[in-house]
C-alpha cells in the first residue's frame, strides 16, 4: 500500500504503455487493465495509455497528417505512378469519409453509406499508409539491428522525424507531462512492439530523467537475458520483467517509497542504472486466483477498431493443455505451479464487472488456449445472475467438442465463435507435436458446432515438420469440404520461438535451427512478420519455399463461408439479375484509375475498390466511362456490370436503360 511518506502525492505513480506497431487494435490489450486494476485496488495512481490505438486517433482528429505523410511517399518516378495515384485516392478518399470514420470509429455511431464494416476497414487503411516506410513498421535481421535503428532514431530531433513518429513523440510528452509518473512500465506483446517501445523509452530518458523504465510482457518473456545485453536497453531502461507484472510494479512502488528494500522486489532483472545490489529480485508469490478484474478506466475503450464495442478477459495464466510443441507461451505452463487457472466464481465476477461497467454485449475470452468445461460453467453463472453476454474463446478441436450436447449448452451460454489452430489432419504430426487431439473428431466436431450455431475461424499452418504431399493433400481436402462452415483468420508458416519445445530438443522433431543472431517470422502472411524466432529447416520435410505454396494454395483454393461482409466473394441476396446491368454509378469510395497513373488504361476501364483493395479491369469495348457513369455497350458489358454490383463497388442506375444489343461480333 502507499506508505505516507511517499513523494510528491500530485505524481501519477504508474504510466502505463502499450506500444505501437500492432494489428491489436480490436480491443484493449489485456495487460495493461489487469496491471491497472491490480495497482489502483492497492491505493496507487496509475495511468494506462494504448498508443498502439492512440497514433490512429490522431490521424482521425488530424486528418491532414495522412495528406502530409502522403506527399513525402510519393517518389515522381514514372515506374511508381499507378502506387502514388492510389496512395493520394486512398487519402482522398478517407478525407471525404472523415466525419463518418470519427462517428463511427471513436463513438460507434451508425453511419451511412459507408457502413461501420467499411468504415473500420477504411481507418485502419488509412493508419497503415500513414505509417508506411517509416521506422514503425520495419523488420530487423536481428535484435542488434533494432537496436542500433531505436537509438539513432532517438537521437534525432522529433521535428525531422517522418509524420507518424512525430505525433507519437507528441503523445508521448503530453503524458509526461500531464502525469509526471514515478515509473513508466512498457508492456511488449508482439515482436513488432520492441524497437518503438526502445524508442519511447530512450525518449522518456531524455524527457524525464527521473522516471523509472520497466519493460515486461511477452517479448520480454521470450528475450529477456539477450534484451538484457542491449546497449539501447542497458541505456535507458531500469529493469526489465519476464513476469506477470502485478506484484513486481506494487513492490517496487513501495522500494520508492522507502518501506522495502529494492532486493526484496519479485520478479524483476534489474539493470545496471537501477542501483539494485542484486541483479535479479525473488520469485513472485502472487497469483491469478488473487487478482481481481481488468479496469478499463481511462482507456478510450468504445473507440477500437472494430464494428462494435467489444471487449477481453483471461481465465488463466499459461494454457491448461501447454503441450503443443510449438508453442513458446504455452510451454512455459508445463513447469509444477506454472499454469495459474481462475475460479467459474473468478471468472463470472471479472465477467459481470466488465459487463456492468462497459455496457459491451461481447467478450473475448482471450487465453492461448481456454478450458471450455471451466468458461462454460462460469457462463452459466453470469446468466444466474441477470447478465447476457455473447463470447468466443480460443480452443483445440479437442474431444469435448465432440458431445454435441455440450456444444449445445455452450451454445446456450451465449458462445458465438470459436478460433482454432489448424495443423492438418495427419494423425501422425499431430501426435508428434503433441497436440492432444485427435482428426477423426474435426469433421464431427465442425458439425456440431455448426448445428449449434457457432462460428469457427481457423488459423492455419504451414511447415509442420516432415508434412508428406499426401498428407498435405487431405488437409487442404479437408478445408475444401468444409469451407462453407469455417473461416480462416490466418495462414502462417510454423516458427521456432525461444522457450518453445521446438527449440528446447529440435533434433526430436527433425529440425535444424540456426540459433545465431538472424530472426525468422512470416513477412509473406503475418503483419509485420508475426511470430519471431529461429530460421529452421526440416530434415526430410518441405523446404520453406514449397510450404510457402502450399499455404498459397490454400489461399487461392479454400473459400470461407464465414468471412467478414466486406469480404465475401458470394453474390448478395438481392443482387442483380436476368440481363444484368445496363448502367453502374461506382460507390463514393471506388475510383477509376486515369490513363496517367497506368498507360495499359487505353483500352480498357480500370476501376479501384480502395475500402476492399480490390481491381477491375473493363474493356472499353464492352463498357463506357463518362461523367461519373459507367454504361454498357455490349451483352458482356452488362454481365460485368452486374459482377460488380454484386461485389458492392456500385450501384444500378435505374434511370438509365439498357443500350440496344450490338451486333453479336461486336459482343463477342
């Protein structure tokens, strides 16, 4: 608790950061409302601050930043005129929409035209060609790399920085300012968060010398002893935190308040500049079943990127199966005491919290991996009491979802998704990944969730160890079969994280893994890489090129039934029909291309989708452009009009009939 001799009471004395650059921006990340609500149940002053949400609320309050990050991309090279037209007409673009993009995305207000899909599909759009090229999204070779690009880029003026960095130094000093905390704690989740968060505490060095720098999470989990050799690190950070952060933050609030001695701190690796006479504190005592639930206060939690209001809790602490072998979060549970699960009564008490608090009607449940017995009964208990809740969770197609009773009662609990990880239907790599599930039981367990009316979205594999063609064949033939029941979130080849068992005993699963300096992730699928390990190659198995296609076929192949609106490939219900469309106005948000930005326009129409990064190309001789319309000239012309209306990117004039049809060579 706060002692009484605590310095300056006007002083916040947490901030709390959740770094840029992310695909996290759904909903708050999960770390920093635990940490919160943890310290303010125990009389601190904490302030939480999502970043990663933050630089995005910033283009829509200041749309011109887009204009100005623009124009310093476009190069003038005649070889890049179809990319710079398209940059301005997405800017363009999200200029014209500004006023719906605020409404909806910072107070999920209805829209009109544009829709809330595509206003959420536009914004995030438009904050990734913000951030294009700079520093923010770069990939590193290796840690050593990073660090080196963090410092020099801290060392620069914020003023000669490009536009996103720019504003990101400007959030950042209005924190500072604004809360004068006594420790700024930066919680790393994603590979693709390290080098800002470097940055951001290089920048809180410099602009408050007296503020403790603590990193934790994930990534500091997986590279704590090399993130601990960093010169960038050892320059600007006071400790680092590879684990939950709950009892380690509290403790060290009280070692500044004088009440315990800094040694006696749990959980932290302390640096040189800590002036900690140990280098590593004792082993935190606190557990899950003692925390109570995340508070989102003070985090602009209605504005995520997302359609709705949508929100997060975790059941546990590792993952209860913690077996799979490549997984490095879950490995880490397999130790006696490592997997801290949550009570039904601990669960429904967080849910009914958030529920109550928030107003949202939708919760993830966002473990690695949930014990569905233990959410189900916790459900139950939420609807006891009064409070209805839809939610998904994160599962294997492990056996109890085979009792289709049990999918049912799920069901009735209020679960509407189900996100899995494919690995294939080869009993035999499933085994020896040690996945704990068995294939004879997807296709049932596909169609009891379907009966029960839960989604199920895939996220798929590539390079499981020694795959055969033959194996890899009944996979995709599985997915084939039932892609109208599924939809699949991502494509990712396997990767060797530290800490997982693959990397702990690769001669066990036939791997041979370069375990220097280079890091390996997924650049082709994954955002800004994804997953970040070891580069690895399996003996007697697909070489990463042809597991590489292999996902590409999948790509090109399976067409999910339960994809987003904004992505169905599947005609609407109502759209046009018999002898098609005799003429298209395109939607506000759809542009044709002009002759200048591609020369191959001379004969043909090309029209861009810029909210579903989409191209059409019309020949001219089947279809006419003019003032904003586009007509029909040809049998063929109408049929393709109609494709489009199909696909959204316009709307049939009614007011304008159908042109006679040509002569049948001209049509042809």
């Amino acid at each position: 608790m706060p002692s009484s001799k605590s310095a300056d009471r006007t002083r916040t004395d947490v901030l709390l950061i959740f770094p840029p650059q992310t695909e996290a921006r759904f909903f708050p990340y999960l770390s920093l409302p635990y940490l919160t609500g943890h310290l303010r149940r125990r009389g601190r002053r904490v302030h939480q601050a999502d970043l990663n949400i933050a630089v995005l609320h910033e283009l829509l309050r200041r749309p011109a930043l887009l204009d100005d990050a623009v124009r310093a991309q476009d190069t003038g090279d005649d070889g890049t005129a179809v990319s710079d037209w398209y940059r301005r007409a997405v800017a363009d673009v999200f200029a014209a929409h500004i006023g719906d993009l605020r409404a909806h995305v910072l107070r999920k207000e209805p829209v009109g035209e544009l829709g809330a899909d595509r206003a959420v599909r536009l914004a995030g759009l438009a904050l990734e060609l913000l951030v294009r090229d700079t520093f923010l999204v770069r990939t590193w070779e290796n840690l050593g790399q990073l660090d080196d690009a963090a410092r020099r880029v801290a060392a620069r003026p914020p003023a000669t920085s490009d536009v996103p960095l720019a504003s990101l130094h400007r959030l950042l000093t209005g924190l500072l300012t604004g809360h004068r905390p006594r420790v700024v704690g930066l919680s790393v989740a994603f590979f693709s968060q390290l080098a800002p968060a470097l940055l951001i505490a290089a920048w809180v060095r410099r602009l408050a010398p007296d503020t403790r720098i603590c990193l934790g999470g994930q990534q500091v989990m997986l590279r704590h002893d090399s993130l601990a050799r960093l010169p960038g690190v050892l320059e600007s950070v006071d400790a680092l935190c590879p684990t939950a952060g709950e009892e380690p933050l509290e403790r060290w609030l009280d070692a500044l308040d004088g009440t315990v001695p800094l040694t006696a701190v749990p959980g932290m690796t302390w640096l040189a500049r800590s002036g900690a006479g140990s280098r590593t504190g004792p082993p935190v005592t606190l557990r899950f079943r003692d925390l109570g639930p995340p508070d989102f206060t003070g985090l602009p939690y209605r504005s995520y990127l997302n359609d709705a209001l949508e929100l997060a809790i975790v059941s546990c602490v590792g993952c209860y199966w913690g077996r799979c072998a490549f997984c490095s979060y879950g490995n880490r549970a397999l130790p006696q005491g490592s997997y801290q699960q949550g009570t039904a009564t601990q669960i429904a008490d967080a849910v009914e919290t958030v529920v109550r608090t928030t107003g949202t009607r939708y919760l993830s449940v966002a473990d690695e991996n949930t014990n569905l017995r233990l959410i189900h009964r916790a459900m139950h208990t939420v609807r006891e009491r009064g409070v209805r809740i839809r939610f998904g969770v994160r599962s294997r197609l492990e056996s109890a979802l085979a009792d289709r009773e049990f999918c049912l009662e799920l069901a009735a609990a209020g679960c509407a998704m189900i996100s899995v990880g494919y690995e294939g239907t080869s009993q035999r790599l499933l085994d020896r990944m040690d996945r704990g599930v068995r294939a004879a039981d997807y296709q049932r367990i596909l169609d009891n969730l379907d009966a029960a009316g839960i989604t199920v979205r895939f996220t798929v594999m590539g390079q499981v160890l020694d795959e055969t063609p033959d194996e890899f064949e009944a996979s995709l033939r599985f997915l084939v079969d039932n892609e109208r029941h599924i939809g699949i979130d991502a494509l990712e080849l396997m990767v060797a994280e530290p800490g997982s068992r693959l990397v702990d005993s690769p001669e066990e699963y036939g791997l041979a893994l370069d375990t220097a300096d280079l890091l390996a992730g997924n650049p082709e699928l994954s955002y800004l890489a994804g997953r970040v390990g070891h580069p690895l190659s399996v003996r007697g198995g697909p070489t990463r090129t042809e597991a590489l296609d292999r996902l590409k076929r999948i790509f090109h192949t399976v067409r999910p039934g339960r994809t987003r609106a904004s992505t169905s490939s599947h005609p609407a219900p109502d759209s046009p029909r018999g002898p098609g469309v005799a003429a298209l106005r395109p939607r506000a948000w759809v542009r044709v291309m002009p002759t200048s930005a591609d020369d191959r326009a001379a004969d043909r129409v090309t029209l861009a989708d810029l909210v579903r990064e989409r191209f059409y190309a019309l020949p001219r001789a089947d279809v006419e452009q003019r003032d904003g319309l586009l007509t029909a000239r040809t049998a063929r012309g109408r049929r393709l009009l109609a494709r489009l209306a199909d696909a959204g990117a316009g709307t049939a004039d009614p007011e304008r009939p159908a042109r006679p049809a040509p002569s049948a060579r001209s049509s042809s």
